[in-house]
C-alpha cells in the first residue's frame, strides 16, 4: 500500500510539472482550481441525482444497491476531486461520469460479492446465500419428510 501511495506521489508531481512546464506556474494554478469548481459542481449534481435515484427505488421498494454503490462511487469522486492535483482530478472526474463510474460500479460490486463470500466461507464454512439470507446446508430429505422448496437464484462461489 505504501509502494501505491508513493507511486501516486510521483505520478501528481510529474503531471503537475507537465502541465507547469506547458503552461506556467498561473496557468497550473488556474487548470487546478478549475478542476475543483467543475468537480464540486458535478458532483453535486451527479450527488442529488444518486440520492433521487435512492429515494425512487426505495419508495418503490426495490433493492437499492445500484443506487447507494453511485452514492458511494460519486463521494469518492467528490474527495478526489478535492485533493490537490491532476491524476486525482482525472480519477474524480472519470467517477462523477455515468459511463465510467457504471464500469467503476459492476468492478465494486463483483469484487465485494467475492470478498462477501470468501468471508462466509472462513468463518462459517460453505454457505448459499439466497435473497440476502443465509440457506443452511440440509442433508438429503427421509421418505417421511417433505422435501425442501425449491428457492430460485444465481449461487455466487468464492
């Protein structure tokens, strides 16, 4: 994690003497507080577009973690976009975009469905996880019972 931060580190001071080299110490300055009017305003927009959305589909009552992953998603862009430089800008702005934070959004949601499971699976063993509730393992059905209903879903394996 820290080879990660130091190489961010680098990568802001190397584009912030890019552009500085290209267009003078005001001309930086003035790119980068651009970059946070623009960002603060788009992500306030993209913000209250997020929260109608988590409104609607709650009202509606639906699952609404499309919606709170975009609530996520546009925060983080936000405090991107609020620190300092050009690649956190670029990576802010790239989060406060429909297009790419639906990119950015499947790649979370695949990856916390995988830690989910991997979680479930040292502590508790081997899980089915249906509707967000937990299906206990059951052996094989007696003659004397009934058998099970059948629950209809996409199992997820880690």
């Amino acid at each position: 994690m820290a080879v990660a931060f130091l190489l961010y580190v680098f990568a802001e001071i190397a584009a912030i003497w890019a552009v500085g080299s290209a267009v003078g110490v005001l001309g930086t300055l003035g790119l980068l507080l651009a970059g946070a009017f623009v960002g603060s305003w788009l992500a306030r927009r993209e913000g209250a577009k997020a929260m109608r959305a988590f409104m609607e589909t709650s009202r509606a009552g639906r699952s609404a973690e499309k919606e709170l992953t975009d609530g996520m998603l546009v925060g983080l862009g936000g405090v991107l976009i609020l620190i300092p430089g050009f690649v956190s800008d670029v990576l802010g702005l790239l989060l406060m975009l429909p297009p790419s934070r639906a990119v950015a959004r499947r790649l979370w949601l695949k990856r916390m469905e995988k830690r989910a499971v991997k979680f479930a699976n040292q502590h508790r063993g081997p899980v089915m996880v249906v509707d967000s509730e937990v299906v206990p393992p059951s052996s094989s059905p007696s003659s004397t019972e009934k058998p099970h209903p059948v629950i209809e879903g996409r199992v997820i394996e880690g």
